[in-house]
C-alpha cells in the first residue's frame, strides 16, 4: 500500500487539471506567487461550450512544483504486462498518474453503467494490493472534486474501453512533486489584467481551436443564457473562483507593497464583495438548472451584467493604482 500526499480540498476545482494541480501542489507555500501571478484572463471554446483560465491546456507544464513526463500507450504496453503494474510502479516512484478512462465503468461516477463513452480525465494518487483498488480523484459527484477509491479492474477497463488513436487520450501523464522556484512579476500581472479588460487574445501557436477572452468570453455567456435554456454550471463555477483568486491576489499585492495600505483595503472589500456576489450567482445558475424558471434566468443576466460592469470600473482603477507605484518606484530609483 502507499499513498501520495493530497490536499482533499483544492484551492481551484472547476476542472480536473485545476483540482489535481492543487491537491499536489497546494501543500507548498512558494506556489502562491505563481497562483497569483496566473489565472487571470478568461478563454471560451466556442467548439468545446467551455470557459477556462488562459493556458487551461499547459498547466502541467507551466506549473513549476512539479515535474511532467508522458509515457506514449506503445511504450506502456511494451514495458508493463498491464496498466495496474504501469501504475504501481509509478506510484512507487512518487509519480502521480494522470489517464483518461470511460467513466462508464467507474462506480463512484454518477454516470456508472448509464453512459457510455464518457471520457473523463482521473488523477491516481495510491494503491493497496491487499483490497486492489487506486486512490483516485475526480470531478466525479455532479462536479464536485473528490478523492475516493476505485477498484483494479474497473480503471483497467475504464481505460482500455476508449478505442482511439489519439495519444492524447491513451497516453498517460506522470506528475511528481519538486521543489519549486518561481518569482513574481507585476508586469505581468498588469499586462493579463489590461488583456483580460480588452478582450486581447492569447497567441497561442499551440492551440488551433477558436477562442473568445476575458470579458468577451462573459458577455458569451450572457448572450447563450438569452438564447438557450441549458446552463453549463462550470462556467457559474468559475466565475466564482475568478473572483476568489482576484480576493487573494490583492491581499498580496498589499502585503507585498505593490498597493498602499489604503488602496489595497479598498479593492480588497470591494471584491471580497464581488466574490460573494459571484458565489450566490453560481448558487442561482443551479437553482436554475432544477426549476427552468424563466425568472432566475432574467436575475442571472442581470447580475452578470452588473458584476462585469463593476468589475470593469474595479479593475480599471487597480491598473492605475498599480502604475502609479511603478512611476513612484522609478523616481524613487533615479533620484537614489
């Protein structure tokens, strides 16, 4: 038997990738100046019907508290008599295992032998030969990250059910905890807070798929909720986990000087409101989801629309806060 350490309540869940990076990850201090220096600009797929924090698809690699390898399904199976000892011996080399299996066969799954062809990502962090199961974690209980158990065979045939040649979803990603080092960068924060406001896109020469940003990606989902009936709760989801990284990010720039005391109380009470706001507007969009009723619908657009309003004048004046310390830190220099 082992387990690898896990925090069961990740600080970001809306997505596997986001839950598993912080289970392994979050135990460190030294990630927050990363966390804080990161998801800020928003990208919807219009193709997927999805909301993400910029650079969803690079997480991995990006993160620098751990290190990424790939091992490609053709070397898995000329290494390892099966996946069960593909994975034992990862986890006895501390390497967490990332896969895809069909969440048909998962038990702890809410679509267990309802759905077929439900090809999720999991995370496996343990093993007992003795019960033959994996400690795994997923977004498996309508959404809700957990961490659980799953038996030999199921995760066998979870991952062997998905017939496909794409090593994207045969491949299997290892993670394992390192040290990491990673240094603050206003300037980039600055620059992601201004992109986020203009709707700037990423170039991204490693992503083909159309993509909408930042508050143009909200105001996409404003206008689906005029024409449609169907709310996607991830997007509610991470609306809300936008603002609370946004709650975050202020207290430290105060703490580490980059907004005066005053200004950083300010903003700080202003989107600790933000983010409670977004919090009953993620808690509506579910209500929504079991009653369809057509007045919820007109309180969600009309709340979304307030909050992107506020939080245009909010972060609007935060950019010239910040900039104004830059232009004081630069006098400060050249008169020394």
């Amino acid at each position: 038997m082992k387990m690898l350490r896990m925090n069961p309540s990740p600080y970001l869940n809306t997505y596997n990738l986001y839950g598993t990076t912080f289970s392994i990850a979050s135990h460190d201090e030294e990630i927050w100046p990363w966390v804080y220096n990161n998801f800020i600009q928003i990208r919807y797929v219009p193709e997927w019907k999805s909301y993400f924090f910029d650079n969803h698809h690079l997480i991995f690699d990006n993160c620098p508290f751990y290190a990424r390898y790939r091992i490609p399904q053709s070397m898995m199976e000329m290494k390892w008599k099966s996946l069960k000892e593909c994975i034992i011996d990862s986890i006895n080399l501390d390497c967490y295992v990332y896969l895809y299996v069909d969440r048909y066969f998962i038990s702890k799954s809410t679509v267990y032998q309802k759905k077929k062809d439900i090809w999720h990502e999991i995370l496996i962090y343990g093993y007992d030969s003795n019960k033959e199961i994996f400690y795994v974690a997923d977004n498996l209980r309508e959404g809700k990250y957990v961490l659980t158990e799953s038996d030999f065979n199921e995760i066998e045939v979870g991952y062997n059910s998905i017939l496909s040649d794409n090593d994207f979803y045969k491949g299997i990603t290892l993670l394992q905890k390192r040290d990491g080092d990673f240094t603050f960068k206003i300037g980039h924060v600055k620059e992601q807070l201004l992109n986020y406001l203009s709707s700037t896109p990423t170039q991204d020469m490693a992503f083909k798929e159309e993509s909408i940003f930042g508050m143009n990606a909200w105001m996409q989902l404003i206008s689906d909720l005029k024409e449609k009936t169907k709310v996607d709760k991830r997007a509610f989801h991470l609306f809300w986990e936008h603002k609370k990284v946004m709650v975050d990010r202020i207290t430290y720039l105060e703490s580490e000087k980059y907004l005066k005391p005053e200004d950083g109380s300010f903003f700080k009470n202003e989107f600790v409101l933000m983010e409670k706001r977004a919090f009953v507007l993620r808690n509506l969009a579910l209500k929504y989801m079991i009653t369809q009723e057509y007045q919820i619908k007109i309180q969600l657009i009309e709340e979304l629309v307030s909050s992107l309003e506020r939080e245009n004048e909010l972060i609007t004046k935060l950019i010239n806060n910040l900039e104004i310390k830059q232009k004081e830190e630069d006098e400060h220099l050249f008169t020394v």
